[in-house]
C-alpha cells in the first residue's frame, strides 16, 4: 500500500510538472519554483552522499526513499528555466542555459536518466551498488553547474 501511495504521488507530481510553466505568473516565481526544486533535491541527495561517503551508516530503505525523492525531483526544475527567468537577479544560471537550450536539455534529459538508476541501485539494498550510482549521478550535477551554472 504504502508503494502505492508513493507511486501515485510521483504520477501526480508528474502530471503537474508540465502545466506548471503556463502558471508562472511572473518569471521570478518560475526562478522560485526551479530553485527550491534543486533545493529539495539537493537535500535528498545530500542524505544519499552522506551514507555512500560513510558519513552515516548505510539505510536500505532510507537510501531508497530519498533516491526516489531525487528521481522525482529531477523532473521538476527545467520547466522553471522559461523566457524571462534569465533576468532575474536571484538567478544562478548562466546565460548559455537559453543560448545553448539544446545543450541544456540533453543535460537536464541526462540528469533525470541518472536519477532514475540511482533509485533502482537503491532498491538492490547494496551499499556497493550505492556508491557506483551516487557517484556517476554526482558527476552528471556537477557537469551542468560546471557549464551552467554561475559561482
């Protein structure tokens, strides 16, 4: 039951996240929007490193939990980066976010599909299979802020 509800919570997360641009109604809201996004991922993911850096002991079912959270998140943001939002002065993102959108999506396309097998490494139970996705995840981050991303 309780896989159930998790599951049709992320559906439902889902289905919103696309018509969720068309309800902007100012483009620092979708800056708002993208950013606690990020946020809320970058906390979940942050639980994941602590038990793969052995900062904490390892949790199958806490690491599955917040993996699921990452891989539902990593959806989220992108609709956030629409027209306008570059001028924001909260703003993190470079300008090749809108000057190399193509670039951009295949980036944001790869986090998601990182995500996704961080979440199935999870549900091995094994610590192992942890590190190996957390880091191959980690790295793809760390990619897009490299090229994306302001200091």
């Amino acid at each position: 039951m309780k896989t159930f509800v998790c599951l049709a919570a992320a559906a439902t997360l889902l289905l919103m996240a696309a018509p969720v641009a068309a309800q902007f109604a100012k483009p620092e809201d979708a800056v708002k929007y993208r950013q606690s996004a990020l946020s809320v991922m970058g906390t979940h993911f942050g639980r994941l490193g602590a038990m793969a850096n052995g900062k904490v002991p390892f949790d199958a079912k806490v690491a599955e939990e917040n993996a699921h959270l990452v891989a539902v998140m990593a959806r989220l943001p992108w609709v956030g980066f629409g027209p306008g939002t570059d001028k924001d002065p909260r703003s993190k993102a470079m300008s090749e976010v809108w000057t190399e959108q193509a670039k951009f999506k295949i980036a944001g396309d790869k986090m998601v599909a990182e995500a996704d097998k961080l979440a199935a490494a999870t549900k091995t139970g094994n610590l192992d299979a942890l590190k190996t996705s957390f880091a191959a995840t980690a790295d793809t981050c760390k990619s897009c802020h490299d090229t994306f991303r302001n200091k």
